[in-house]
C-alpha cells in the first residue's frame, strides 16, 4: 500500500493534486507538497470547462464560497473575433444542439438557408445570453437551465452526462492560494522551501528530495508540479518530450493584468481576438480584465508582441507590468515514469487556446487516484494512466489546429503559413468528412478528449468550414417542425435575456 505522496511545485496544478488526493484518501495517504517561495508562478486570469464543478463538488467547495474569494467570473463560452473577417464574431458555447426529427439544429440551418442570423446566433440559446452580457443565474441564486443544478457529491469527468451550461473565470494564484487552505487543513504538509537536489535509489526511482532548509523529503510516489521545467520527470527520470510545434505554432505569450474601466462592464465570456501573429485572449475578472498574447516568435519579437498588446487593451497605460512566458507546447511520451507522474505543465500543454490547461490537470489527477498504484506497481495500471492522458491531449491537439486550419484569414505571414504548415492524419481526415456533412460522435477525435461533436461542428461552421452541400435528406422531410424549433428558441432566448441579471449584477451581491 502506497502511504506517503509528495508533490513538487505549488501552483495550480500542486494545490489542485494535493486537495484532491486529501479529499479522496484522507488520512490513509500522507501528502507533502514542497513548493519554492523564489519560483514564479505563471498563474494568470484563468479560464476553464464546465466539468470544472466536478472538482469543486468532490471537494465539498461550494462556488458562492470559493468564487468570490479567487475574483471569479462566469464563463459561458468564447467569442471568436477576427478568425476569418475583421469585424465578425462568433460564440463556442457550453450548449449542445438541439434535435430535430433526427437531425441537429445546424444540418436544418444549413438546409433552410436562412442565413439573416450567423449559425450560433441562430442554433444556440448562449449566444444571446453572451451579446446580453447575462449570469448563468437568478439573483435567488438559482440556474436559469432546470434540473442541472443538484449536487454531484463525489463525482468525475466519466460520470458528466449532461452539458453544464458555464465554466468559470478565476485569478489562478488566487485558487492555488484558496486550495493551498482547503487542503493544509485536511492534513496536507505544506514545505516552502528550494529543491536542491533529487535523490535515486539504485534502481533510479526518486527517494527524496533534498531541501535547502528542511533537509531530505522521502516518499513514495513523487508528483512533479514544476511547470515547464520538468524537475522530475524529464531533468531527473529522463522522459521524452514530444513536441507539437510541428503543428501549432505558438510558443510564446505576453500577459498583462488590466483594470477595467468599467467595472460593470462584464462579460460571461472569454474572448479570443485574432492578432497578425497569433491571438489575444480576454479574461474578464470581477473587477479586472486578464489580456494575453499568444504568439509565434517565427513572425515577431516579444518586444513587438508586447507593443501590440498594450495597443489592444492599455493604450498609455505603460505601468503595467508585463509577464513574458514561454511555453513548452506538446505532451511528454509517458507523463508517468518509475515512481512520478507529472501533472499540470510539466505533463503537457497545448497552448491557451478553448482553456484546456485546467481541464488537463483535473484529467490527470482524476486519471490517477483511479490508477492509484500499491507496492506492486503494475505496470498495466501505469500504462493505462499514461494511455488515457496522451489522448486526452492528443485529442486537444487536433481540435486547436482545426482552429487555424478551418479560419479564413490569410492576410499576413503568419495566417499564410497557419494553412500551409502540417496536420495531424486524422484532423486530415476528419476536415475532409466536414466537406460533405457535420461531424458526429464516429467521426470526431475518437478518445475522450473534452470536447463534443457540436463543439467541433461550431468551430467548423462558426469559422467558415462548411459542407458544400445540405443534407440530402432533408429535402424530403417537411421542415415545419425545425422552423417552430428555431422560432422557440428565440423566444426562449428573448425571455432570458429579459429575466436574468448581468453578469456583475449577479456576482457583486455574491461578493458582498
């Protein structure tokens, strides 16, 4: 029986493992987690999936307590700008299409041809509630969806059977900080201090690591949550890293942390503005903005990124520090090696693009308390972990090339090269099949990597990937039906815009 954890690095990703582990094992499993008050954390506005209440639920978090104390927000989707044409927008939505008589709401807007309202605006209830600037809840607190509000107990990812209708918005430091409490006072051991060395039995498993000030740290299974650095899995124990810059570009961010002038003025949504040499990123916190450039060093220089950011979103505002980071884009080929298992950055990172980076730490955790080893170690069950998580990032993969692949602009270097450069064999395939019709559960990524066949047909459509042609089908299935259905959602989109409060209206008498 495996008793005594040790996680190194703090952070989100540290703090996420350490309150899991303690809220699924208790006391039975000792957790140390050893972080270095010189290192500096990336945390940056956050932005996250609607699975994310998943965690928070195992844990016993309730959001009208921890949100308010992370200067949290709601999300209840992206809005895509400038992705094909200056000027246009488009919603990904936590919303799954409606059906009718057997076929989804987008196959019956392609055939009726009415294209007065963009495909999200016409096929989504989010979207209007997005233009409207509304909370996903009443001012008594309750869901504006009935019947997905209850309470999930100690629930995962495998178990999440209806679409949540909003993801969150948080400062991350501000999480790593709030779960660095929850978890201290279950019992976890919480060491500040520099990692100097670590240390190798004779079969080169890690047996301590040796601090600057609290001396040598043992334990059983060792978690590395050192970011991009990689400590233990790749600068210790070795493990390959398997780049995706081959097919995703970017490799480079510049963040600033941006008052909003308004403080009202709040979306429940993160934005993704297209830049000439990447894309920008909007994180509306409760009285802050989070901005961030994601960019190729291929086509400009972190000195011009840095420029083109603070001309997009803080013009004169020339105090504001900027964070410059550089990321590690692809996955480790085993993100579980001997006796460490890399979560968070150093296990994979598939740049900031439709919020993935929370999504894969609570995989990966949630992945390995159900693949919580004994003295035997198997093999099969590492294996297994390893398995699951490389497709669940792979999966992710594909999906953010669809991105610049499916996108219109081809008006600067940078977007000229997003066509030409290479794709993955499969995304090849499935782009081909979105020629001639919509994607569905057979013909998406195949593995369990996040993301729904609808969220893949809105990027297509939403994008401007279309099949050439309507469903044949529907030529001879009478339409009325699909008419009154997008006739009522309207309505009920009308209806909700008009009963919901804002976003901050909301949020300000939770933080109260």
């Amino acid at each position: 029986m495996i008793r005594s954890v040790v996680i190194v690095g703090g952070g989100t990703a540290g703090w996420m493992t350490a309150s899991y582990l303690k809220a699924a094992f208790a006391d039975r499993v000792d957790v140390t987690l050893v972080e270095s008050a010189q290192v500096k954390r990336i945390g940056v506005g956050e932005a996250t999936f609607s699975t994310l209440r998943h965690f928070f639920d195992y844990l016993g978090l309730d959001e009208a307590d921890w949100l308010p104390k992370c200067a949290g927000g709601y999300k209840l989707g992206i809005r895509f700008e400038n992705w094909s044409r200056q000027g246009e927008h488009f919603y990904h939505p936590f919303e799954r299409l409606r059906t009718v008589q057997g076929f989804s709401l987008a196959d019956w807007w392609l055939a009726l041809g009415d294209r007065s309202k963009p495909f999200d605006r016409s096929c989504f209830i989010t979207s209007a509630l997005c233009e409207a600037k509304r909370a996903p809840r009443l001012m008594d607190g309750s869901l504006f969806v009935a019947g997905l509000d209850g309470d999930l107990a100690k629930s995962t990812l495998d178990e999440q059977r209806a679409q949540f209708p909003y993801a969150y918005h948080f400062d991350a430091d501000e999480v790593a900080r709030y779960l660095a409490g929850y978890a201290t006072r279950l019992g976890a051991k919480h060491v500040v201090d520099d990692v100097k060395e670590v240390g190798q039995d004779s079969r080169g498993w890690i047996s301590h690591v040796r601090t600057g000030s609290h001396g040598d740290i043992a334990g059983e299974l060792f978690i590395d949550c050192t970011g991009f650095r990689g400590l233990l899995i790749n600068k210790t124990l070795g493990a390959k890293f398997r780049s995706f810059q081959d097919v995703l570009p970017n490799n480079r961010a510049v963040a600033l942390r941006v008052p909003r002038e308004e403080a009202t003025d709040m979306a429940p949504y993160t934005t993704a503005t297209a830049m000439s040499a990447g894309w920008r990123w909007t994180i509306p916190l409760f009285r802050r903005n989070g901005n961030g450039y994601v960019y190729s060093d291929e086509f400009i220089t972190p000195e011009e990124a840095e420029q083109e950011l603070r001309a997009a979103v803080a013009p004169g505002k020339d105090e504001l520090e900027a964070n410059h980071i550089h990321m590690r884009i692809g996955r480790n080929e085993e993100s579980w090696v001997r006796n460490c298992v890399a979560i968070g950055l150093s296990s994979a990172f598939v740049e900031p693009l439709e919020s993935t980076g929370i999504f894969f730490i609570q995989h990966a955790i949630e992945q390995l308390v159900k693949h919580f080893p004994d003295q035997r170690w198997d093999p099969r069950q590492v294996g297994a972990y390893n398995a699951r998580v490389a497709h669940a990032v792979d999966g992710v993969k594909e999906f953010l090339v669809l991105h610049y692949k499916a996108a219109q602009r081809e008006d600067t270097p940078y977007w000229k090269e997003a066509k030409l450069r290479a794709m993955p064999e499969g995304l090849r395939e499935r782009m081909a099949i979105a020629e001639t019709r919509l994607l569905d559960e057979e013909t998406v990524y195949p593995r369990y990597h996040g993301f729904e066949s609808y969220s893949w047909n809105t990027m297509n459509l939403g994008l401007g990937h279309l099949p050439r042609t309507p469903q044949p089908a529907l030529e001879h299935i009478d339409a009325g039906l699909a008419r009154a259905e997008f006739a009522r959602l309207r309505a009920e989109a009308t209806e909700m815009v008009a009963t919901l409060p804002s976003c901050y209206e909301y949020l300000a008498s939770v933080n109260d």
